[in-house]
C-alpha cells in the first residue's frame, strides 16, 4: 500500500516502472488495490482476495497517508450517513444519470467539509464523481475545476508520483486545451509525471505533448 513500482500496460507490453527511490536491497512493491478508497475495505479486500493482511508502514501506520484518508471531526453515526449519501451519488453514476450527480455533488460536499479532513476519501470520491459527470455531459469548465480540486488531495494521499496522478494530470491538460486556457504548465507537469510513471515513449507521454 505504500508502492515504489507501478505496472503499466501498453497493448500487450507490461512494464514495471520505478516510482520513488529505491536503496539498495529494498524489496519492489507494487499495489495490489484502489489506495483511495476506505482504508478498512482495502485491508479487507487483501485479505479476502489476495489472502495476505498487508503489514506495509500505511497499514501500520508508519505514514500519514490514512490519517488523511480516514481523519474526521464528526461522529461514527455522521460518517455513516455521508455513506449513505456516497452510496447515492454512487448509483446515480450506475444509472448515468450525470445532472443528478452533478445535482447531488453541489450539495453533499458542503456538509461533507465540516465533518471530516480535506483528504478524507469521502470527500475524494464525491469530487471523482462530479468530475467525471461534469465531462459526461461535456461541461468542461465544470470539471476542469473540479479536476484542480483533487489534484493536491491526489498529491497527498499518493505521493509525488503515482499513475493515477500522471493520468489526473492527462486529464486536466485536455481539458485545458477544451477551455481555451494556457495548458502550457498543466502540460509540463503531465509529460514530467508521466514519463516516470508510463516512461518516455508510452503513447500516453506523447499524447501530453501534443498539447503543448
């Protein structure tokens, strides 16, 4: 759960790539589950579909990383009722109904923010969710901010370098260049994270630079 390595594919290629430093003699890790999601349900996930209980420094507790994904200031009663309203936004997602997702993200993370961390999960999952409704419906600038919104809560939670950012950044730098807007940062920030996480040559690297 706290990975150096990530597998990337290219058609049929699969390649192992270095994420972080790596001594002498450490052992490659890489991540067998979604890091994003309930820190409870990851550790369970492993343990009933990989059959091992992971004893890496996160799920010790040696890093920060789910303090930040778990940290709340409300009650075990309150985080089930956010939930409950995750779980809606989920199945309207299910059902492709974007304008409610939209709908119901405009009004749960207010009541979200007060109750647990910036990082939180909860609070992740429901930006993802809007975001992705936002591009659904093709509603650029919508998820363009939306996108801004996750890119440092990603940063935490994943580190300086993951896949998942690599690609978040991807996804900002196309929207960018919908908007209209300046995408020469974005972009240098998508090619640098994706040359270390897919490698200079993947076709997604070049993607990024046609952007810029």
């Amino acid at each position: 759960c706290v990975p150096n390595c990530a597998i990337v594919f290219e058609g049929k290629t699969l390649s192992v790539r270095v994420i972080s430093p790596i001594p002498s003699g450490q052992q490659l890790y890489i991540s067998y589950v979604d890091l994003l999601g309930d820190p409870a349900k990851r550790k369970e996930t492993l343990l009933e579909n990989y059959f091992f209980k992971c004893t890496c420094a996160r799920c010790r507790r040696e890093v920060k990383t789910d303090d930040l994904l778990d940290q709340v200031k409300c009650t075990s009663k309150e985080v089930e009722r956010l939930k409950r309203d995750l779980s809606e936004v989920e199945s309207l997602v299910a059902q492709s109904d974007y304008e409610s997702v939209l709908s119901k993200c405009c009004t749960v993370p207010s009541k979200v923010a007060p109750l647990v961390g910036e990082c939180h999960w909860i609070q992740i999952r429901l930006i993802e969710c809007a975001m992705d409704a936002a591009i659904e419906l093709q509603r650029w600038r919508t998820a363009f901010e939306y996108g801004q919104q996750l890119t440092d809560k990603y940063r935490s939670v994943m580190g300086p370098h993951s896949p998942i950012l690599s690609l978040h950044f991807l996804k900002l730098l196309k929207l960018a260049h919908l908007i209209g807007q300046d995408s020469s940062t974005i972009g240098k920030e998508a090619i640098r994270h994706l040359t270390i996480t897919h490698g200079p040559s993947h076709k997604l690297t070049k993607e990024a630079g046609t952007y810029i």
